[in-house]
C-alpha cells in the first residue's frame, strides 16, 4: 500500500498501513474496524499517543522525521486526509516541480498532519500553521519545532480580531461560536485572528498555498482574505454545510478572481462537506 511508504521504520509503516485499513473499511462493519483499532493501539504501545518515523522526500532526502499523534481519535483520519492523497492535484503537482509554491498558511492545522507532510515533501521558504484547540496546538508545536521555517500561532481564524468561544467536538471538529451566546462547558476561550493580520505586507500571495479546514468559518474566511485584495495562488479548502447560497457566492468570487476549481459538487448532498481545491490563472 502506497500509503504506508511513508513510514521511515518498519513500525511506522505498520501503523500508517493500519490507519489506511481503519479509514477505508465501511464504517458499519463495526467488529472489523474494532480489530484494526485495536491492532493499531497494541502497535503504537503504552499510552494514547504514538510516535512514527515519517519518509523525508524534500531535497533527496530519506532520514526519517518523528511525528506524534493520538491513535484513538480522529489524528487518524487527519494523518489519512493528508498523506493519503487527499490533497492530491496534478496542477497543484506542476507548480511544485516549478519551484512556483514556496510558502503555506495552513488554517486550521490540527497536529500539523497537512504542514508536515509538505515540509518533508518539496522546498518551503515559510509556513504559518494556525490552530485554536490547546491541545492540538501543543502536538503541532511539537510536530513542527524541527522545522525552522514553520511558525505556529494558536488562534482561531475569523473575519475579526478579538476572541471567540471554541465549542469542542472532537479534535478534529471543534466550532468557533458566539461567546455571547454559547459559552458554556465542552470549550475555551480563544484568539480570533484574521488571516490578514497574521501574514507580513511581504508575503508573496503569488507563491504561496492557502489550505483551510476550520469547521465552518471559512466563508468569513476567505471573504476577509478577498476583500483585502489577496489572492493566493492555490486555495485547498473544506466547505462546511450548510453551504447553499454560501458556496455559489464564495466560487463566483474565485472565477472572478482567476481561479481554476477542481471539485464535483455534482454528486455532493445538503449536509456533506465540500472540498475543493482552487488554482490561480497566471497572469502575464
């Protein structure tokens, strides 16, 4: 299984084959999944977390790069998301082999699955990863301290500068809500940051991949960014329901922009995420 080539030991490409299998069985086979959990936690030792050796690919590399995660939540399904192709794109592909992509904001960065799997894959001059949970943020802080271009900040990002009240729902689902009216046990209080705010006047918009997983708040999101008259040269974002009306707004404004949108909204429902990844037309 091509996903497990990830792993740099022979132990982390067990658990990174057993996190494929768990993500790919049917959820409804219960018993199934139950054995490969259990495989999964019996491999990854002693304790909720586990440590696997992932495959440097930048600049030849081979050396293996530790990176943390829980095995008993949903750090498994964010590791598959994002060494598992899930933001795989031949257009996206070509401007890497280019050198045109040499910086990432990554919104929404949870343990760091996404910024990791770039850093060790191609040549980053500078990356912003932003996530609001503490304890996400603590395993990104310590996912991405071997990296000396990487910068974390714990912030939820918004359309505002302020605070906000982060309702959790699970690591990977945690809702940025109106502290005014929400604030209640099953959260914390957090930053709130624009993206704008966050990256320097200098930063080359024209070289740099934008990826936003933030429960929700992406449409202020990228409405903030283009208001302020920034447009990244590539835009991977999840859309969170309910997105009619939002969506077609939000697509209108990247078309008008320039962008190229690689998604099938075709077959999507009322009440499913929509992932899409949007290029930049170069602009002579």
């Amino acid at each position: 299984m091509a996903f497990s080539r990830w792993g740099a030991t022979p132990g982390s490409a067990g658990i990174l084959f057993l996190i494929a299998l768990d993500n790919m069985i049917d959820f409804r086979r219960r018993k199934l999944r139950g054995c490969v959990e259990w495989a999964l936690s019996a491999l990854a030792g002693p304790g909720s977390r586990a440590r696997i050796f992932l495959r440097a690919r930048a600049r030849g590399s081979t050396s293996g790069v530790p990176f943390a995660l829980r095995v008993g939540g949903g750090d498994v399904q964010g590791v598959w998301e994002c060494l598992g192709g899930h933001y795989e794109n031949a257009e996206v592909d070509r401007l890497i082999q280019r050198e045109r992509i040499r910086y990432i904001v990554d919104g929404g960065a949870n343990i760091g699955s996404f910024s990791v799997s770039r850093l060790i894959s191609f040549v980053i001059d500078g990356l912003l990863a932003i996530e609001p949970q503490s304890e996400n943020f603590s395993l990104l802080s310590e996912n991405l301290s071997r990296f000396p271009t990487a910068r974390v900040v714990r912030a939820a990002l918004g359309n505002r500068d302020g605070d906000g009240w982060l309702k959790f729902c699970g690591s990977l689902n945690n809702e940025l809500v109106d502290p005014a009216s929400e604030r209640k046990e099953g959260g914390e209080t957090v930053e709130v940051r624009r993206i704008v705010s966050l990256i320097s006047v200098q930063w080359p918009m024209d070289a740099t991949w934008l990826k936003l997983d933030v429960e929700g708040a992406e449409y202020a999101c990228l409405s903030d960014l283009f208001g302020a008259k920034l447009y990244p040269a590539v835009i991977s974002c999840e859309f969170h329901p309910p997105w009619e009306g939002r969506l077609p707004e939000v697509l209108s404004r990247m078309e008008a922009a320039g962008y190229r949108i690689d998604s099938d909204l075709g077959h999507v429902g009322p009440d499913d995420c929509v992932h899409l990844t949007a290029v930049r037309k170069v602009r002579q």
